[in-house]
C-alpha cells in the first residue's frame, strides 16, 4: 500500500490572520502570508530526518499556487513558485494548484469562478504558459476548491498535464458564503474512487481525455461503515460539512484530511479501516500548510503515520510512501 500525501500549498488562510479575500494590488494590504508554508517547510525538514531514522523515506508533493490572484498580487502568475519552488524542491515534489478566483467589482472581493467556460480557460492556459516560460514545468494538478468542469478537465489535458488529484469521490459542495465571497463549489457525486481517463462529456466518468485523474481517498457510509457516524468524530465533521453546503446525498466521510485525524476517537479504527480498503493500492492524506501551525497538529501528523506503520505491520501490509510522480507511474504502468 503507498501513502500519498499531498499538501494545498496556499498562504495563509483568514482563520490563521491570511488572506481576506478583499486584498488586491494597489491597496495597502496586499500580500499575501505564507508563514503557514515556512513553518511547514522547517518542520518537515526536521520530520524527514527524524523519519529516516526509522528507516522510512518520506515523501510528499505540495501543490503550490499559481492562478488570477496570484497574478494580481505579484504581477506574475509564477510569483509564487519564483518564491518558494527551491525551499519545497528540498524536501518534496511540486504540482501546480490553481485556485480559480476572479475579482468581483460588485462586491469587492475575490470570488469562486465555476462558470465563465471562456475565462477559465484562459487563465489555466496563461497560467500554464507563464509557469513554462520561467522553467517550471507543471505535470500534475490540484485544483483549488476541488473543482473542475468539462472545460476545465479538457483544458488541463489539452495543456499535456499528466494526471490531476481533484477528484472526491461521492462528494458534492453547492458552495458557501465567506464574506460575500461564494467558494467550494465542486461535484464529484458520480465518481468513482478508481484512478480514470476522463471523459470529455463528464468529467466525472471515465473516458478517453489523456489526462489520468487520480481521485483522493474518501470513504462511502454504508454498510458495515455506518458504525464510524457513531462516533463524535465523525458526527462532528458530518455536520460539519453539512452546515456548509456540502450536500446530503454525497454520503462520503470527508477525505482523510489532517485535521479530520485531529480528533482522538476511533483513530485506530480508522487506520484499520485504510489499511483494508480493496479499491486502489493507494491511500492519500492530505493537510494545508497552516494546518501545521498548530504544535499540536504537527504531533498529530507524527502519531498518525507512526500508528499507521505500526498498525500496517500488524496486519501484513507493506506500506511506502510516494510522490505525485511515482504514483502516476504506478497507476500508468499498472
Ligand atoms: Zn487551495
């Protein structure tokens, strides 16, 4: 079993005193805060050492942002890949993660674009045009929010990417309201947890787009799994996620996040339960880098992975980490 894990390299988001979504070049506030990424990247670097000591290479891939608003901001949309591609090329891999935000001159603030086909295009195609001017070649991607539409996926594949990492599979998100801001807006409620071949009429299906979509993990609530809904864990996220607009069909626990795992309950029965999913060979956990702000998320990620190798030896399983990169070939040559 390979353990994925996959970092939104964002700045700094509002409930850690970053971006606000009101800040645009020319005003007083404009930049963004990336403490979030620089203490992340410090304590990784600790991480790997002390991880190598147990005779476990680790391997991860941020995801790092370059779209709209990071034009805006510092003029270029590798601003912040000329800033921080070197630091994160020390210690792990790096995919591109547009977010798809446009400014609203109504409401003065950045918002979620979901539907201008045209627009979104052409930022993905700029955007992608500028990171390769500068030599920094983008082969695998995150989308922001996790969205993606028929333009989108098509237009990734289009630009030669070889595999995205959007997909929740069984989730769905009608969006929610920060500020007067409409964000997280995504549909994956028909797809599949196995690595496909889009199709260019649905995204959501397997077709014959060239891109590999290679979907996070995410786990169904049914059957013998709706024992997990009692626990406060998991109660806590559902309704959670539900008050934001996630919708009540998606009837997935929500992916493996960091913070999910923040929770003491049932995490061993969890980690049991990853290391028995039959669907793919592969487990992803995710986290954002302000996560890690938080002393006590960093102990978290430690406990959580030493507990998965552990409980891995215990039930027979090999476990490994990979890079976007390795995983792809895994998937590709399978
Ligand atoms: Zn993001």
């Amino acid at each position: 079993m390979n353990i994925f894990i996959h970092v939104d390299a964002d700045p700094d988001r509002g409930f850690v005193g970053g971006n606000k979504l009101i800040a645009r070049h020319g005003r007083q506030a404009y930049d963004l805060k990336w403490n979030g990424l620089l203490a992340t990247l410090n304590y990784l670097e600790k991480f790997t050492d002390k991880f190598q000591g147990f005779g476990l290479g680790f391997k991860s891939t941020f995801f790092l942002r370059a779209d709209e608003q990071i034009k805006n901001l510092y003029g270029t949309y590798c601003g912040a890949f000329m800033r921080f591609y070197d630091n994160i090329r020390q210690l792990s891999s790096v995919g591109w993660h547009p977010h798809l935000y446009r400014w609203s001159n109504l409401n003065r603030c950045w918002y979620q674009e979901c539907h201008d086909n045209e627009w979104m295009r052409k930022v993905l195609t700029d955007c992608h045009e500028d990171l390769e001017l500068h030599g920094f070649y983008a082969q695998f991607a995150k989308m922001g929010w996790c969205f993606h539409n028929n333009t989108t996926m098509k237009t990734l594949s289009d630009l030669g990417l070889s595999a995205d990492f959007s997909a929740l599979p069984g989730a769905k998100c009608l969006g929610h309201l920060e500020g007067k801001s409409v964000l997280d807006v995504y549909d994956w409620s028909k797809t599949e947890p196995q690595p496909y071949h889009p199709s260019e009429e649905d995204y959501q299906k397997a077709g014959g787009l060239d891109i590999f979509e290679i979907p996070l993990t995410t786990y169904k609530v049914s059957g013998p799994l709706v024992f997990l809904y009692t626990t406060k864990l998991t109660l806590e996220s559902y309704i959670k996620f539900r008050l934001r607009g996630y919708s009540p069909s998606s009837q997935v626990m929500f992916p493996l996040g960091l913070l999910n795992l923040s929770k003491k309950q049932n995490l061993k029965k969890i980690l049991e339960l990853m290391l028995k999913l039959k669907e793919n060979d592969y487990i992803t956990l995710y986290f954002h880098p302000d996560d890690l702000l938080d002393i006590n998320i960093q102990n978290i990620l430690e406990n959580v992975i030493l507990r998965l190798f552990s409980n891995a030896e215990k039930h027979g399983v090999e476990l490994s980490f990979v890079d976007a990169s390795e995983l792809y070939s895994l998937i590709r040559t399978k």
